[in-house]
C-alpha cells in the first residue's frame, strides 16, 4: 500500500521563482490498484512521482510504502522496492551494453554488485522467454547496443528490466508520450498485461485519455496540485472519453486559459 | 647508415618504453573520461604522486615490485577523496579534480621532503628493471619486456574486472546514472571507487615512470590529464573502425601514438623545455583535425 499524507512541496523556497506545487496533499492506493492519472502540464503529476521515487523530498508530510516511513529514504534505496519507467525512453536502459547485459543487471537488482561475472549465460534462455512473447523480435538481438535500438524497442526492454525483480510499486511517467502510436499501444498493453499477471501496485501518468479510461482500476485528474477527480468502482467504469473532455474543457474556462 | 638505423631503432624502443608505460595513464583516464564520463583533474597530481611515493620507498629499501600496488593504493585514495569532494559536499567534477591536484602538489613535496625532485641513483637501490626478472631476458630488451608484462598484465585484470558486475555498473553509471540508481546502487559510490580506479592506474604509471627515468620530479605531472586524454581519443577515433580490438587496445596503441608524435616532434629540433608546449599544441592539432571524427566516436558511446 502507498500512503502520502498532508504533502507540501515548494520549489526554490523564498526566492523569486518560488513556486508551490502542492500544498497539504493526502492519496492512499491500495495493493494492488492500478490508478490511471491524468492533468494538465504543470498540474504536479511528475513532482508527485519524483515525491515517491525520492528523487525530490516533500517540505512537510509522510510518505509510507507497504505500512513502512519511507520519508526520508534516498532515491536508490526506495529503487528497490519500486519500478519506474520514464518518458524519456534513454532512461531505462544503458545504451553502451547489449540487451543480454541489461538484463543481466536488472537481474540481479537488490543484491549486491560484486566481482562475480556481470552475464550468467545459464540465464540466457530465461531471458529470451520473457523477450519472445512481446512480439518484437529482441529475443534474437541478445547481443545488440541498447543504444542502437529504437525507442519503442528500449522502452519495451525498460518495463521488462523494471519488472523482472519483485517490486511493491511500480510508476510510469507518460511512458508512452515519445513514441508512434502503433507502438504506443504496444506498449500500453505490455503494461496493463505485467501489471495484471503480477498484480503489482500502478500508478500510470498518461496524457491519452483513451488510455486513461481503458486501463487500471482508478482515475485519477490532477489540477493544480489537487486530485481534481478521483473515480473507482462503478463511476470510474461508466466514464468516457467526452466526459473527461468536458471537464478539462470547464477546467481551463475557471481557470482562465 | 648503420650509426642512423642505429639510433632510429633505439629512439623507436624508448618511445615504445615510454609510450607503454603512459599506456597506465591513458587507461586511467580512458576509466574517468569515457567510461565514468568525468573530466578528472586530479591526474596531473596523482600521477607525480605515484613517482614520489616510489622514490621515497626506493630509496628506503622496500622491494621495488611492493611499491606499484602501493602507488596504485595511494593514486586510488587520492581519487576517492576526489570522488568524496564531488558527490559528498556536491562539488563540480571540474573543480573536485582542480581542488584534489592542488592539494596533492603539497602533499608530493610533503612526501619526498620538500624537495622538488629526488634521484634513484645509486645501484644499490633495487628497481624493476635491474631484478632478478631483468637478468632473466638479454638487457637489450630487458626493460621493454618488463614495462610489456607490467601493462599487459594490468591489461587483462582491467579486461576482467569491465565483465564484472561492478566494473559494468561502471560503465552503466557513465552511460545512465539513473539506471544505476533504479536497480538500488548508490551511484555516488559508483563514482567514488570508478575514480579510484583510475587514478590508481594513474600513480601506477607514475611509479613505473620513476623507476624508469630513475627520478621524481614534482613538476612531472603537470599535463598528464593532456597526455591521457589524447591518448585515449587518439586510439579511440584512429582505431575507431577496428571492431575487434577492445576500447583498453586501443587506448594502449594510442598512447605509443601520441607519445611518438611528441618524441618525434622533440627530435626535430626543439629543446625539452619545449615538452609541454608541445604536447598541448599536439593535442589541439589533433582536436582540430579530428572534430568530425570525434564528433562520431561521441555518438557511438
Ligand atoms: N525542479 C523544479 N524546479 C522548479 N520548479 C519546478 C521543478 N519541477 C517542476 N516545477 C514546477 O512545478 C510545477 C509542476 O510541475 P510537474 O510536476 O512537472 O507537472 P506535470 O508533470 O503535471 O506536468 C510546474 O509549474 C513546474 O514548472
Ligand atoms: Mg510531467
């Protein structure tokens, strides 16, 4: 379960570019929930996962992860209870080894990385059935750059690495947004598929609405640093597309823009 | 004629004495520069370092073959302390390295005495090249074959530990440090101990250096991150198309290159004291002629 409680987050606190993203914000996702969000840019959706991943910290106010204070805790030490896959499709994999190697490392992810052989070959064929289901033929490129595959590929290879280990949470920041839609649905699907079979806590940030009705068990629209909109259950099954249309439409009009 | 050939071959085996042992170097900073992708300045003060260190050593008696895992200790402190400088207090990478090579020109002259260069003169003084494994090859080639095993042997454990899983989160943490951070490891160390690493081969270099020039000399380090980094980026963009050798190869043939081209510009004419000039115009030469090149290399890593 992930717990925020009274969060309050400024940047650049006391100087002339101060700006207060949140401010007493309160979210509770239950194990195994998969919340959809969606908002505006600027609305704090990012600011709120870098809050849960430890890249940033919060002014005030707790974060807790599966009952435990993860408050204070660095970014890599929260790593290894929590998956995370970035729009930036460069972010999840090292483009300077093969696939093989970068699977190889997110094996072994929570143990120690030691003087023993990065590659275990034994694992290979493991590694290729993971790879071999998703369609795109990266069970036979075992031995290619990261580098010189294409966005859609890595960040396919991105959301097996982060998926491989046992996580409590897994976040995904508009990992779809770089990419055609052809493979954005792709990748759309792997990831309501991984989520479903391992039933691992989600929350997904999407900026297509058609993604954000489609998938996961809550909604969740974000205005300015609020949970504007927050379904689940029946009224979360009954919502459209249009219906979220109008009320970003009714949103922008009171807030002027 | 023969009196030319003469001298052509034994300016060729001293610039491949040379150039090999600066090959230490240049894999020292080939580990700061392009694989923790960290422009480390505190070479120019751990690779004298490693030569004070040796004279010292020397000159107290301690085995000769003790003193390169030592210099490669102390070489390895200094650049954890680089490393601590940078990601503990948040430091630049830049200013760390300024910082750290400040500091150690003290601490070099602090270790040899104060004074500015030491001798390893008299015969009693043990070094790698007069040992036992020296009378074992004909003395022609004795110094040669030995700076050879030194490099090669460093080489290959350099070779191994790249296939570890800590010598690939290495490689990962120059390329993405955020995915270091994603599979749980404190990327901070990871920069740490990849400094470490290199100016470890950094001091090693200067040790064999000393015990090659049989001096130390405090100005000495002055323009060897210069020395390195051309190193590195000769072999990188001249064997750029040669895929089967390692990166750790080519780094090597580069640094026999580079150190050619210097000697050879020496050669033409112009005093020592002309050295450093040298090297840095050498290096902006090759910078200049070689933007396009290296532009690819860039994109490749
Ligand atoms: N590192 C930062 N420094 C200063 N302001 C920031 C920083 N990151 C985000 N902001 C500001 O915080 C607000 C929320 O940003 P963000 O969380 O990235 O929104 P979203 O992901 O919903 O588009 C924006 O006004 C943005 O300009
Ligand atoms: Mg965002």
């Amino acid at each position: 379960m992930l717990k925020l409680e009274n969060i309050y987050k400024t940047y650049n606190p006391g100087l002339i570019n101060e700006t207060k993203v949140l401010e007493d914000f309160s979210l509770t996702v239950p194990k195994g929930q998969f919340v959809t969000v969606i908002g505006s840019n600027g609305s704090g959706k990012t600011t709120i996962l870098n809050l849960i991943c430890g890249t940033i910290f919060p002014n005030r106010g707790k974060i807790y992860l599966g009952g435990k204070d993860i408050t204070a805790m660095t970014e890599y030490r929260r790593a290894k209870h929590i998956g995370r896959v970035f729009q930036d499709t460069q972010k999840g994999t090292s483009p300077n080894m093969t696939i093989l190697e970068n699977l190889s490392l997110a094996d072994n992810k929570g143990r120690f990385y030691g003087l023993t052989p990065g590659v275990n070959r034994k694992r290979t064929n493991y590694y290729k059935e993971l790879l071999a289901p998703l369609g795109l033929g990266l069970e036979d490129k075992m031995n290619v750059l990261a580098g010189s595959l294409s966005g859609g590929q890595r960040q396919v290879l991105a959301m097996v690495m982060c998926t491989m280990a046992d996580i409590d949470l897994l976040i995904l920041d508009e990992h779809t947004a770089a990419l055609d839609p052809k493979t954005s649905e792709l990748i759309i699907e792997l990831t309501n598929k991984i989520v479903r079979e391992k039933g691992i806590t989600t929350l997904m940030v999407t900026h297509n609405l058609r993604h954000a009705v489609s998938y996961g068990d809550r909604l969740i629209m974000f205005h300015r640093g609020a949970a504007e909109m927050d379904l689940s259950g029946e009224a979360r099954a009954n919502v459209d597309v249009d219906d979220l249309l109008d009320r970003f439409n009714h949103i922008s009009i009171e807030s002027g823009n | 004629m023969p009196n030319i050939l003469n001298t052509a071959l034994n300016m060729s085996q001293s610039v491949l004495e040379q150039g090999l042992i600066y090959a230490l170097l240049a894999l020292g900073l080939y580990v700061s520069y392009s694989v923790l992708n960290f422009p480390d300045l505190s070479v120019d003060g751990t690779f004298p370092l490693g030569s004070a260190v040796t004279a010292v050593l020397i000159a107290r008696g301690v085995n000769p073959w003790l003193c390169l895992p030592i210099s490669f200790l102390c070489g390895a402190a200094a650049g954890m302390i680089t490393g601590v400088i940078h990601v503990k207090f948040r430091v630049t990478n830049l200013l760390s390295g300024i910082l750290m090579m400040t500091a150690l020109y003290s601490v070099n002259l602090i270790i040899s005495n104060g004074s500015s260069s030491l001798f390893i003169m008299s015969p009693a003084m043990g070094k790698i090249f007069t040992g036992r494994l020296a009378g074992v090859f004909p003395p022609v080639v004795s110094k040669l074959l030995i700076i050879l095993i030194c490099v090669a042997a460093v080489k290959l454990l350099f070779d191994l530990f790249m296939k570890t899983k800590c010598g690939m989160m290495l490689m990962v943490c120059g390329a993405n440090e955020q995915m270091v951070k994603s599979l749980s490891v404190d990327s901070g160390k990871i920069k740490m101990l990849g400094l470490a690493l290199a100016n470890g081969l950094v001091a090693l270099s200067g040790c064999l250096m000393c015990q090659y020039k049989y001096s130390f000399n405090v100005g000495d380090g002055t323009g060897s991150m210069v020395i390195g980094l051309a190193s590195v980026i000769i072999g990188m963009t001249v064997l750029h198309k040669v895929k089967f050798l390692k990166n750790t190869t080519k780094v090597i043939f580069g640094s026999v290159i580079y150190y050619a081209c210097i000697k050879i510009a020496l050669n033409l004419g112009l005093p020592p004291h002309f050295l450093k000039l040298i090297i840095a115009a050498l290096f902006l030469l090759m910078l200049i002629f070689n933007n396009k090149i290296l532009k690819g290399v860039k994109e490749d890593a």
